[in-house]
C-alpha cells in the first residue's frame, strides 16, 4: 500500500517559552515547553477524584499526575518523559509534559483531532505511532514538533468495524508493532482470519502487511513482553451474556507464533460455549489462562514492573488495570491487580494492589483505572477515562 501524508491544518509560529518551563530528565536532556494554539495549560486543573477511598499497601501514596486528560486511555513515553495518551471515546490523541519536574504534568498538547477511536499509542526510536480502528499513524520526531505535529498515515487496511475495534498497541523486542483485532461481536465466528487475534506489522517495510501472531483472542486492550524471557503476556476480555460469573476474564501468555486461546469455542481454558462450542476442535486444542481474573473484571493495561522504587518483591510482578464491569448484577473490577511469577512462565498469587474506585456498599463508581506505565523513577503512572485523569503512584519507605 502506497503510504500517504497527511499534515495538520498550520498552527501559530511556536515560540520557546523561558527555561522555567524546561526540565532535566534523568536522561539528562532538556524537554522544553513550547507555546503553541494547540497547548493547554492544565498545571492548576483539577480532578473530580476521591483519593482518600484508594487503599494501597503500606508506604505506597497515590496522587493526580495529570488532570484535564479527557478519556485518558493507553499511555506511552518518549525518550525524555513526554507522555502520549490514546482516547477512544473522543477523537484526540495528547502529549503531556512536566516541564518544572515537580512531579505533575502541566501542559497538555493535542497532537490530533478528528481520528477514529485513537485507542493505542506506542513510541520508538523518535517517532509516535497511533492506532485507530482501521489506520496506524506515524508521527515522525515528535518531541520537537510538538507545536507543529503531523502525521503519515503508514497502513489503512485494518478491518474498519467499531465493536471491539480499539486498538492498544506496542512495540515487540523483535521490533515489530502488535496490533491486536478485536472480535466484532459478543460471540461468533468471524468472517476473517484477522478478527479475535493479535497481528504484528513492520513498520519500515514498503509494502506492510500484518501477520498473524496469535489466534482466538476475543478482546485484548493490554500486553506486555517479560523483561527476562522477551514472551508476549496479554489481558483478554470474555464473553458477556452468560450470566455473573462465567466465564473468567484471562490473562494469557503467548511464547511464539501460532497458539490459539480459544475464542469463540472455549472461554477461560474450561468453558465450553453454547453456541459454537461443538463446531470447536475440543478443549485440548486450545491454550488455558495462566490466571483466571475474574468474570466481567474488564482487564485492560498490564505491565511488568521493571522499575526499583518499589520494595524487590514487586520486580517482574504483571500490574493490571481492570476497568470493571458494566452488565453484572453487582459490580466488580475498577481496581489495579498483581501477578507474580515462579520463574518466567508460572503465575503463583493474584492480588488486590489497589481499590477504592468503586464503593461495593453502594455501587457508585467514581473512576475506572485504564493503562499502567512504569516511569524512569520507578513510579507508575495510571490512567482514568472516567476521572478524565492519570495518576501517579509512589513509595517511600
């Protein structure tokens, strides 16, 4: 496919404001911010948030990050701390930058507008790439044309079907981007190969076209590569419509090309569907969950935690955001889990890190966590689309 660009409407000269809104990172470059019509200053916004209901383990605190971040989804960071945020209930795709380093975001830049479900955003070697339903964008050296961004739009042929066409996407040890296709429906069998799976694509190539990586994946809005053995682990969201508590959300660790996880003939490792179970291969032909987390949890963002600000028993532990449920009878989910691994392959605890969203008493919600990203201090930063935020959470001992 012939690649085409595609430039932003032309902003305002950009000037480069004082050195009191530039920061060191720890990388030791400057991140400068730039006055612009596309830049909002959200240094005095504020969250409609209820931080005193979180309950974290001892010595941990949580805090706003960003505020003013509507429908905050997938994050991504640049080489100097810039953080890229998807949307997809809107059209907008955002950079945020702490140019002080007092540790919150105070300008927040609209990159673009006008996308179709710009879900997933992922970052690499200077470039910023996003995802709608069908296209994956490439932003070329973002961080100095954060003023004046456009785009190249490097594949279009990405099925154009809304219901579970949000896209989170990354970028592999092997390099390429994954990009997952969500099934469009509740439960069936797909028209194309393509759908219920996680594709891969070379970004450099000239002609690109997407391989398969991975088959019977009903919905995954997460995925991550283990720091030590570079496999794929990704959250997956089952069916609805089979009552409160079947089948589990999953998550799933996929080590090479070709497996296939079951959708829409098995849920789970050990639900046989109603409706397409028998036209399946059987049980045993498809991968069971290495954690079962729960039924309607809504798991979205999973991350390793490589970082070194938390206690050692947290290295190589999955955090995962579980947006929480919306056709259960009470609901469930709208917290950050953990798993911890035995080795690189084996999960042995899956725990309750963070609540308080959701107050089971009453069954308001007030925040449904999204994405998780480590950060170069070893803090985590977590989005919100509810709160239209992202926040930050530390430790200190």
């Amino acid at each position: 496919m012939m690649k085409s660009k595609i430039f932003l409407a032309a902003l305002s000269l950009s000037v480069t404001i004082s050195s009191c809104n530039s920061r060191e990172t720890d990388q030791g470059a400057t991140v400068k911010a730039v006055e612009s019509e596309n830049r909002t200053d959200i240094s005095q916004a504020t969250a409609e948030v209820q931080l005193d209901k979180i309950k974290l383990p001892e010595n941990f605190q949580i805090e706003v990050w960003a505020a003013d971040v509507p429908n905050a989804r997938s994050l991504a960071m640049s080489d100097n701390g810039i953080i890229f945020v998807g949307n997809r209930q809107g059209d907008k795709v955002f950079a945020l930058l702490d140019s002080n380093g007092d540790g919150k975001a105070d300008f927040r830049y609209t990159l673009a507008e006008g996308l179709f479900m710009p879900n997933g955003v992922a970052y690499k070697n200077g470039d910023l790439y996003v995802a709608e339903v069908n296209r994956i964008l490439r932003f070329r050296d973002i961080e100095n044309h954060l003023d004046q961004p456009s785009y190249e739009v490097i594949y279009d042929q990405y099925p154009s079907k809304e219901h579970h066409g949000w896209k989170f996407i990354a970028f592999g040890p092997d390099g390429k981007l994954y990009v997952p296709v969500g099934a469009p429906c509740n439960i069936c069998e797909s028209e194309e190969d393509i759908f219920a799976s996680i594709t891969r694509i070379d970004v450099d190539a000239e002609n690109i076209q997407p391989e398969i990586f991975a088959h019977g994946v009903r919905n995954t809005v997460g995925f991550d590569w283990h720091p030590g053995s570079k496999e794929l682990w990704f959250t997956d969201n089952n069916r609805d419509m089979m009552g409160d508590d079947i089948p589990d959300c999953e998550l799933n660790h996929a080590p090479q090309k070709g497996m296939h996880f079951g959708y829409p003939y098995w849920h789970a490792g050990d639900v046989e569907d109603p409706d397409f179970g028998p036209k399946g291969k059987g049980q045993g032909a498809y991968e069971a969950p290495k954690v079962k987390l729960g039924a309607h949890v809504a798991p979205l963002g999973m991350r390793f935690y490589t970082g070194d600000m938390f206690p050692a028993a947290y290295s190589n532990t999955i955090f995962i955001a579980k947006h929480g449920s919306w056709n259960r009878s009470l609901k469930v989910g709208y917290n950050i889990t953990t798993v911890s691994l035995e080795g690189n392959a084996d999960a042995n605890s899956h725990e309750v890190f963070a609540e308080g969203w959701l107050d089971e008493a009453s069954q308001e919600v007030w925040g449904r966590p999204v994405d998780v990203m480590v950060l170069p201090d070893g803090s985590m930063l977590v989005s919100d689309d509810m709160a239209n935020c992202i926040y930050r959470i530390s430790y200190t001992d």
